[in-house]
C-alpha cells in the first residue's frame, strides 16, 4: 500500500471529516491505477487499433471507476455485514476475480480479432469500424473487477467505526482518481494514433502499418487476457 | 503494508486480521477473543519474528502449523492481547489450536467477578509492522478498529448495543443506485 493510502487509511479513523482525506483518496486511486494492472496498455491498445476517440477514453476511464466502486461496495459490505471471509477467503475471491477479468478480456480480444478478419474479407472501403461501446466496456468491467487492497480497507474500516458515509465518499473518490489516469491515457492513445492516421496520407509505409495496426492490438488484447487467465489459475492451483 | 509487500499492493490479496469478542454463554466470568490472521502470509513474518521459522523463509501452507503448535505463539497472544473488567485484568489462557490459518486462535479470559463491560487491547503484529490493523466484533453487531494508536476499546457484553440498521440500509440504498446508474448509462450509451 502506497503512502496516499496509508494517508486516507488514518484520516478515516481520525475524528472528523477532513477534506484532505478526499485529496489523499484521489492521489491514491491515481497511484494505484498507474501501478502495473488495470489494463492501461490493453485500453492504449484497444483505442489506438480502433481509431478511438476522447470520448472513448472518457467512457473507458469512467466504466473502470464505475465497476471498481461497484466491486468495493458489493465486497467490502458482504465482508463486514455478511461474513464473506467464512464462505471464501479473500485471496481466492479476488483470484477468481482476476480469472474472470482475464477471461472478459480474452473475450473481447478474440472479438476484436474476429470483427477486423470479417470486415477486411467483405469490403476494401476504409469504413473501418469505430471504437465499440461494447469492447470498451467490458475492458472497462475487466479493469474495475476486483477491487484495490487499500479502497477495500478504508471502507470495512469506514464501516466497523460507523462511518459508512465518509468510506464510501473515499472509494468513489478513490475510483475518480483511477478514472483520471485511465482517462490520461487512452487520450494519448488516441492523440498518439491520430498522429500516426493523419500522416500515414503521404508515406506508403505509415498507410502500412495503420492496416496493420487494429490486428496487433487485437492480437495484443487476446494475448493478453490468455496469460492472465493462466497465471491466475496457476496462483489458484497453487493456493489451494 | 506487510513486511511482505508483494501481497498488499497487488491484486489478488487477503482478508485483514480480525478478532470476534464474545462473552461464554454459560459463564458471565469468561470473555473469549478469537484472533484470526490476515494473509497467510502474515503467519511466516509472524514464525520468522517468533524465530520460530528461518529468517528469509517463503511462504508455506506448513507454516501455521509450526505458529501455532508453539508456546512462543501462545506467550505473544497472551502478551498482545489483554482483557480487563472494571479496573481489574482478566487472566488468560489459549485454548488448543487447531487449524490456525483458517479458524484462528482463541484467548479464553477469566475475570474475577461476572462482567458485563470489558476492556479489550489489541495490539497482534503492530510491533512487526506499525501500519497492520485489527478489525474487531462484538456481542450485538458491535465492531470497533484497532491500529497502533488505538489499542483499547471498551465492549458492552449484555443488553443491547446501538444498533446499525441506519448503515446497511444506507449501504443497500447506494448500492441500488450506482447499479442503477450503471444500467442507466448503459442504456444511454448503447
């Protein structure tokens, strides 16, 4: 756990509400979706090989911040309120988590492959299709599947001192810190392959690759969500 | 978090420690704590600083059976956790270990009178690591968290605690409305 966190984690037990809680809450949520995970290269790669747009960076930053408070919430109340830990521990639980982030992600890598292969055997026109709301969204509910360590343990603690309200203010600002660095950096994904498409009009090589690229990225995407299902199951495998 | 910090920071992780505190139903005398830990990994950093498992070691599902097969486990329990009536401490003891990573441990305290409001201190694996924590419940849906800063907390062990129906109905409504947000959005966006 970072030093935001440890930060958010004191103030929810400190008497009062102090507004720098919600400041540590965000700064932690950004620190957590920069560390490794979150499929920040998946949506970079999702975005970039399908001609996404801002607004598709929004969606998807938003649709992570949105399933991963979701997730808090369900998990953290069934932990205190309903004595989760005595039906399954909490590794398992979010290693099955991660099984299934993996398997969405498999999914949605397949899909994308399956779209770009169908659309280039029918017609040459350059009507490539844009960014879908469903792949979006499913990378999106992969990335906010399971809930971060620390958004977890300030809410049971906001709930063992009877402070439900303020915990869950910290989580959703905690998911709206999230949100702001996915958001950052589907935007350079996008402004990054727009570069690339805008300039691919004058060099036959850049036309090439802008071809190429949507089948990468979905093989990247696919690839991916295949070692992340395999390496969680191994750690299931190997806990049990 | 941990002295282990792998764990902590990364998906997947574990459940924090927690201790359950209730009063023995046929003995107003007796108060039970029962201790159990978070991560099994927290039960090697607490085997190694026991000495009872090599400096250095990995984690092993073996592990929490050499904790808590050992006095030296039971002294750290009893030293750790304390329980006192009104001004008077109650004298522990361990009860028989079995299946500590998955069941825990119990600490049996007998005070010298019936008691019906204790004073519990906490202090499990604060002195390996400052930032671990303690989720703790009580008789009637009492809950309360200990860290290294507060470290004693005073339990009610009859009648009736304030009751927190406010907070899961609270909880439940929001849920409700960020699923319902969800689907909202869903259906605009599609």
């Amino acid at each position: 756990m970072n030093s935001f966190a440890e930060r958010m984690q004191d103030l929810v037990q400190a008497p009062g509400v102090t507004p720098l809680a919600f400041v540590f809450a965000f700064l932690a949520g950004a620190w957590h979706a920069v560390t490794p995970g979150h499929g920040k290269t998946l949506a970079a790669a999702y975005l970039a090989g399908s001609r996404g747009r801002i607004r598709d960076a929004a969606w998807l930053g938003g649709s992570v911040a949105v399933m991963h408070t979701f997730s808090v919430l369900v998990i953290g109340v069934a932990w205190t309120f309903l004595s989760l830990s005595s039906v399954v521990r909490m590794e398992t639980l979010t290693t099955w988590l991660q099984v299934a982030a993996g398997v969405l992600i498999l999914g949605t890598g397949v899909w994308m492959l399956r779209r770009h292969l169908h659309s280039h055997s029918h017609s040459h026109s350059h009507s490539h299709s844009r960014t879908s709301r469903p792949g979006l969204l499913l990378l999106g509910i992969s990335g906010g599947l399971t809930p971060s360590p620390a958004a977890f343990l300030v809410l049971a603690t906001g709930l063992f001192l009877g402070r439900a309200a303020f915990a869950v203010f910290l989580v959703l600002t905690f998911g709206i810190g999230m949100a702001g660095v996915l958001f950052g950096v589907g935007v350079l994904a996008v402004a990054g392959s727009s570069l690339v498409t805008g300039s691919a009009r004058s060099h036959a090589l850049l036309h090439r690759a802008t071809r190429i690229t949507p089948v990468l990225a979905a093989a990247g995407v696919t690839l991916f969500g295949a070692g992340l299902v395999t390496i969680s199951a191994l750690h299931l495998t190997a806990s049990v | 978090m941990l002295l282990a910090p792998a764990p902590a920071a990364a998906h997947p992780f574990g459940d924090p420690q927690t201790v359950a505190i209730s009063r023995d139903p046929g003995r107003p005398d007796v108060v039970d704590v029962r201790w159990r830990v978070g991560g099994p990994d927290d039960l090697t950093v607490l085997g190694i600083a026991l000495g009872l498992l090599p400096e250095g070691s990995a984690a092993r599902y073996t592990d929490a059976g050499v904790v808590g097969g050992s006095a030296r486990f039971s002294s750290y329990l009893l030293e750790r956790i304390t329980v006192s009536g009104s001004s008077t401490p109650c004298a522990g003891a361990v009860k028989p270990v079995a299946a500590l990573a998955l069941k825990g441990a119990t600490v049996s305290f007998t005070c010298p009178g019936p008691i019906t409001t204790a004073t519990v201190s906490v202090r499990m694996l604060t002195d390996l690591n400052p930032a671990y924590r303690t989720l703790a419940t009580g008789p009637g849906g009492q809950r309360n968290v200990y860290d290294e800063e507060h470290v004693a907390h005073s339990w009610t062990l009859d009648g009736d605690p304030p009751g927190r129906g406010g907070t899961v109905a609270l909880l439940a409504l929001l849920l409700a409305a960020v699923g319902a947000g969800f689907l909202v959005v869903r259906r605009v966006r599609a």
